[in-house]
C-alpha cells in the first residue's frame, strides 16, 4: 500500500496542506479536521478529472494518508483542547518553552520534537487504554 505524505501548516488566516511525495495535491480549511477534509476532496477531484494515465502513480493503488504538522501548528490547534501545563505533564518540555514553540520565538531541535510526539503518543495510548 502506498502512502501520502501532507504536511500540515498553519498559516496568519488558515491552515493549509500540501503533498510532500505526489504532486498536484493540496488542501486548505480554518482547521486541520477541515485540511483533512478537502484533501480528500482534493484527491476525488483530480481523479474525477484527470484520466487515469495522468494520475499520480501514489493515486493508482491502495494508499493511506500520512499527516505530518510542525510544532507550532500543532501546539496552536491542541491548545484548544489542552493545555501547555498539559503539555509540559505530558512531554516534560516546560510551558514557557512550548510557549516560545507556539509563538515561534524558538525552533525546536529533533530531541525536543521527538520528546512532545512520544510524550502525546504515549497520552494517545494511554486514553485508548481507557473503557468508559
């Protein structure tokens, strides 16, 4: 199965994604839900209109979507649904420098990105643990 690679990243007035392996995709929305949304959109509409032998090889079999977003995008949609005092429980990155991430006062080195995606994936499995 092929996959697709959009990266996600937000801009002053929207959120806005592009394939980073197969071109001729794009997708915009006021959220990422929204992004995802009209990439799928975006993949029906080339296909319905292009004949197939145009298609981007990615697009003639089986493929999933992988999402990608850089860490202020991310920490400024998810601050909607957590905080950055979460976040710091979660990733042991003190708030004031997810702080400086959000508001791109700082770029985050790979150790650091590699500690917020391990710390939210272990919160993500941990909530998947849970029955209610």
């Amino acid at each position: 199965m092929e996959k697709i690679i959009m990266i996600i990243e937000k801009s002053k007035d929207h959120f806005g994604a592009y394939a980073e392996n197969c071109d001729g995709i794009y997708a915009a929305g006021d959220s990422i839900e929204a992004v995802k949304m009209d990439t799928v959109e975006a993949i029906r509409l080339l296909k319905e209109t292009k004949p197939e032998e145009q298609w981007p090889y990615l697009l003639k079999d089986d493929y999933t979507i992988e999402w990608k977003i850089d860490v202020p995008s991310f920490l400024e949609y998810y601050s909607n649904f957590m905080s950055l005092s979460g976040m710091e429980k979660m990733t042991g990155i003190n708030q004031k420098q997810l702080s400086n991430y959000l508001n791109h006062k700082a770029t985050p080195r790979k150790k650091q990105i590699d500690r917020i995606r391990n710390g939210i994936h272990r919160f993500a499995e941990e909530l998947l643990s849970i029955t209610l």
